[in-house]
C-alpha cells in the first residue's frame, strides 16, 4: 500500500498535461473529428474559442483510448481512484446516466430482484429497463409538513432483505436531491451479510469525498459502487461522470459492461474537465466546501429570517429515515407563503434573472457549489423576501405531498415492451403504465413502465402541470395521452 502512494501524485493531470503537450506538437490532422482542429467550422471556433476546438481530438496513441486505456486516461483513472478512496475509478462521458446504468448492469441480469427505494432518479428505472431485473421497491417515509420523501429506514431495508434472500444488490441515494441521507454504513452491512451488492447514487454527493462536515460517503462507508456526479459540485464539465468501485468488484467486468453502451468517441474536453477538476478537489477540496457550508448555512439563517418559507436543515436528522442532511444542500419549502416551489422557480428566473436547480409543488433548490460568491447569495435572500411581500396568498387549497407511493403490477423491462395502446389521461385510471411520466429536474418518476395509474396520480400530474413543472417521459409531448398496456 505505501508503495501505491508514493507513486501517486495528486498534482498531477494526466489528460491534461498530454492535451498540453499534443497542442505544441502541430499535429497535422487527417483523422476525425473532422472540423480539424476548428478549421473547418470558423463559427463553432469563434463560439467556443480556438483553445478548445484544437483539443477536440480522436483517441490516438499518445492520447490513450477510453475503451481501454493502457497510458494517460488509465492513470487518471488511478488518480481519481485515489483521490475518491476507491479501488478504481472509471471516467464517464454520457453523464451520471452512463455511470448510474453501468452500476446496475454489472450487477443485474433478467430477473434478478434489486431493493431500492421508488424515488430513484429515472436512470435507475432505465437500467432496469435494459436489463430486466425486478425492483422490490422500499417505499421511503414523507415529512408531511415538507411533502418530501426522506431515506430508507434501516428496519425496512432488513425487512425487504429478509423477504428477498435472492436478491443480488440494495441501491441507496446518497444524498436526496434535496439532501437527505440514509443510514449507508449500516444498509452495506446488511447487505453484505445477506451477500448482495451495496449500490450508491451519489449524483447529488461528490463533495461528500471532500469535506470535514460532511455525511459519510458511499465508498468511505464500504458500498461496493458509487455513481458520481463530477458536473454537478465537482466542478467539470456538464455530462462528465465517475464510477467507482470497491474491492470486492471485478474492474475488468465492469468495463465491458460499461463499454456496451458508452460512445467509442470519448470526448477529451470531458475527460480533461474530470482530470483537472479532480487534481482542483484533491488538492483544494476541503477548504473550497468548508467556504460552501458557510455560506449555506447563512443563506439559511437569513431565508428562516425572512418569515414564510423554511430553509431546512439539519434539525430535520433523526437517526434513521434523516439519519445525516447535506450541509450544501439549499433547500427551501415555499408553501407557508402560499406559492407552489415552481412558482417561485418562474418568479426568481422571470423577473429577478436568478436560475435556481428547481421547484416542485412545494419546494425549491438553490445549488450552491464551489463558484457560487456571497454577493450573490444575498441577491437571492432578497428576491426571496421581495416576491413574500409582493406574492404571498392563502396556502390552502395547495397540494403538498411529493411522493405517492406506487403499486407495482409488472417488471418495467415487460411493461416497457409488452404491447401498448394510447389512452387518454383522465380515462387511463386502472390502467398499468407502459412510459415515465415525471418532472424534470428533478426526474424521479411520478410513474413508471409497469406501475397501476390511479387517481390520485393523474391529480398531481395536472396539478404539476398547471402549476408550470416541466413534465417530461410520454411518447404524447403534450402529455394529454399515455401508453398503457393492453
């Protein structure tokens, strides 16, 4: 082990540096892509700028190859693997998606059983899509106040595991979109004693690696994989991922897994985003969300101040369903002021020029990460306390329950497949879902292929609807009809 380390230097950017050195070479190109070098297309080189289209290369020798690298990817690849606390890392290019899926498909085949809670991220239910295995679903508890579903509780994890000897892994969210954490420690335990596979999507929990105040993080906690999303608070570029691995996984399975759907075509701006970005946190991680965690908790402190809404926090954490609460994780619950999260969404882009992450019936988002300044925080405190006094109403009559827990008639592969025939929505009542139909961000299915769709359903989608959350999934764009089964 020390001689690994002593061979390790987190200064270094593998990609990066051979990008560097590619550049000064002067290459002359008669390979793809064929825009060579930015020449060819002046208008996307003077969009984009001459520094980055002269490094949108193809794999070559002294570039290395995705698929299966030998040189300077597979030494990123063992620097992030070292900088996470894993036993390898793999650099993904088709988003935390790609990461997500590669998880479940090295780990599931047809009719395998996996436990995970419902308020997965649709990338999960695609995997199980592609390839057949049957969720055995843990539904989580909702805080009633907030309308949001919280983690899984340690007794029903056990409950399902001992009701599902033969399933082969148990998927956790680490965190929430809005920052909740399940017990994970003690869910890979279980786990492992009952010989499955521990899964985590940590889309929403890279900076978990590095920081002093955080929640445990999947790899620290034992989990056998971890889907990371380096885009979202790593600091690279949108749709550049990690997948990391334990001991106890077999690296080479992984990659020929991960190798039947990832493109041939690795795109190195994404890359190098991941091998720079990884030497920024390594290096500097600690001291950048230190800052971060400050400034959400006094942008909390003011939001609370400010009357009406509820910048929750860690006061939620109750040992077990919140057994830890992202500490940068800015969420906000809007209803108190008689305002749907979405309304507020609208409000905060439309008239006050601030994007946040996203609002839902009852909540909103405000991701903050390493680029975000204090000056701009307290622009977003003040539009907050702006659109109360000019906005606020009675909050009856406003829906608050987020999660709706589903009944489930088939596996989504079979529904996803099975024979299909387009109703309209208000008739589909009864009916099994055949499509995803949810709202994004921030893509957790409101239903998916296989589940019965009820009235209380169709209540919250048309509520969603006419509350302005983009709703995304139905082969129908208008979502006026939906795909059921025959």
């Amino acid at each position: 082990m020390e001689e690994k380390k002593a061979v390790i230097n987190q200064n270094k950017a593998p990609i990066y540096e051979a990008l560097q050195t590619f550049r000064q070479m002067r290459v002359v190109p008669f390979d793809v892509p064929g825009h060579k070098h930015g020449r060819g297309n002046p208008e996307l080189t003077a969009f984009l700028g001459e520094q980055c289209v002269s490094i949108d290369v193809n794999s070559m020798k002294p570039l290395d190859n995705l698929c299966h690298p030998i040189s300077v990817i597979k030494e990123a690849e063992i620097l992030a693997a070292d900088a996470f606390g894993a036993a390898h890392a793999f650099l993904m290019v088709g988003g935390t998606t790609s990461s997500v899926q590669s998880m479940v498909l090295s780990t599931c085949k047809r009719g395998d059983k996996i436990i995970l809670p419902r308020n997965v991220h649709r990338s999960v239910i695609n995997a199980l899509v592609l390839c057949g295995a049957i969720p055995v679903y843990v539904n989580p508890e909702v805080d009633r106040k907030l309308g949001i579903s919280l983690g899984m509780r340690r007794e029903q994890v056990e409950k399902a595991i001992t009701e599902n000897p033969d399933a082969v892994a148990v998927l956790v969210n680490n965190p929430t979109y809005y920052g909740i954490c399940s017990d994970i420690r003690e869910i890979v335990r279980m786990a492992h004693g009952a010989g499955m596979y521990c899964l985590a999507d940590e889309a929403h929990g890279t900076h978990f690696y590095f920081g002093d105040a955080m929640p445990v993080s999947a790899m620290e906690a034992g989990a056998d994989m971890s889907a990371v999303s380096m885009h979202k608070s790593g600091g690279s570029l949108t749709q550049s991922s990690l997948l990391l691995i334990g001991k106890n996984v077999n690296a080479g399975h992984v990659r020929q897994i991960i190798n039947l759907t990832q493109t041939t075509s690795g795109s190195y701006l994404l890359m190098a985003s991941l091998d720079i970005s990884r030497r920024n946190l390594a290096l500097r991680g600690k001291e950048v969300f230190a800052k971060v965690i400050k400034m959400a908790d006094y942008a909390r402190e003011e939001i609370n101040a400010v009357g009406g809404y509820y910048a929750f926090g860690r006061e939620l954490v109750n040992g077990n369903s919140v057994f830890d609460f992202d500490p940068t994780k800015l969420s906000v619950h809007t209803r108190d002021v008689g305002l749907a999260g979405i309304e507020v969404y609208d409000i905060l882009r439309d008239e006050y020029d601030i994007q946040i992450e996203f609002g839902d019936i009852g909540n909103i988002l405000a991701y903050l990460s390493m680029g975000d300044r204090p000056q701009e925080l307290e622009r977003f405190v003040s539009a907050l306390a702006e659109i109360r006094r000019r906005y606020q109403r009675d909050s009856s009559g406003l829906l608050s329950q987020e999660y709706i827990d589903p009944t489930v008639v088939t596996s989504p592969q079979e529904a996803f497949y099975a024979p299909k025939r387009s109703v309209p929505m208000k008739e589909s009542v009864g009916c099994v879902c055949s499509e995803f139909v949810m709202c994004y961000p921030p893509g957790i299915p409101i239903l998916a292929p296989g589940e019965k769709i009820t009235a209380e359903i169709l209540d919250y989608i048309e509520y969603a609807k006419l509350k302005g959350c983009s709703m995304t999934g139905p082969e129908d764009p208008d979502i006026l009809n939906i795909n059921v089964l025959q």
